[in-house]
C-alpha cells in the first residue's frame, strides 16, 4: 500500500509535499489548513516521517472538527500523546504507517 499524494479530511483534499529540512527550518512536519497542504522534511528517516504526517493529520482533524488550537482544538500535547498511541495501535494491527510513506512519497 502507498501513501497516497493526498488526503482527504472533511471532504478536503490535502497535498502531502516533501521539502528539503532548510525550507522546513527546525520543523519535521506543517500542516496548513488555508492552502490544504501538508509538509513533511524530505530527509527525515521512514519512521519520523510516518510518525510526523499521522500528527499534521491528527492537527488537521482537530483544526476541522474542533476548531483551532487557541480555541476549542486540541493542544500539541494532545495532538502527540494522539499520535504515539494511534502509531502503535495501528502497528499492532499490521497497518504498517511506515512503509506506506516510504514508498508512496520517494
């Protein structure tokens, strides 16, 4: 299975990009919301970069459903706390995160 060019959230299609870590500055992952994009840092190892595209997607929902994080949103700590436990669960169900952006996004 590879990871698809987009997702769909709500009914928006989000553009997953790889950039360079310099364009990404100290940042692995963004999500934007007013452009429906979603940038991950290109020279980031399998792992971080699954780990990192589950957690703009989780923002991303949080942004959609509950509002922004300054409002009613989930906060960063929520947002990882989600994505550890969701990244295992999914594992232990053989839905491997990992080799889907691996091959999807090369």
């Amino acid at each position: 299975m590879k990871t698809p060019e987009n997702v769909k959230i709500n009914g928006i299609d989000y553009a997953i990009k790889l950039l360079p870590q310099w364009e990404m500055g100290k940042h692995t992952g963004f999500a934007f919301s007013w452009t429906q994009q979603i940038h991950l840092t290109k020279e980031s190892t399998p792992i971080y970069r699954a780990q990192d595209l589950l957690h703009e997607i989780i923002h991303l929902i949080s942004s959609e459903y509950l509002g922004e994080m300054d409002s009613n949103g989930l906060d960063e700590a929520q947002v990882v706390a989600l994505t550890a436990g969701l990244f295992n669960v999914l594992g232990s169900c053989g839905i491997n995160l990992i080799d889907m952006v691996n091959e999807g996004l090369e």
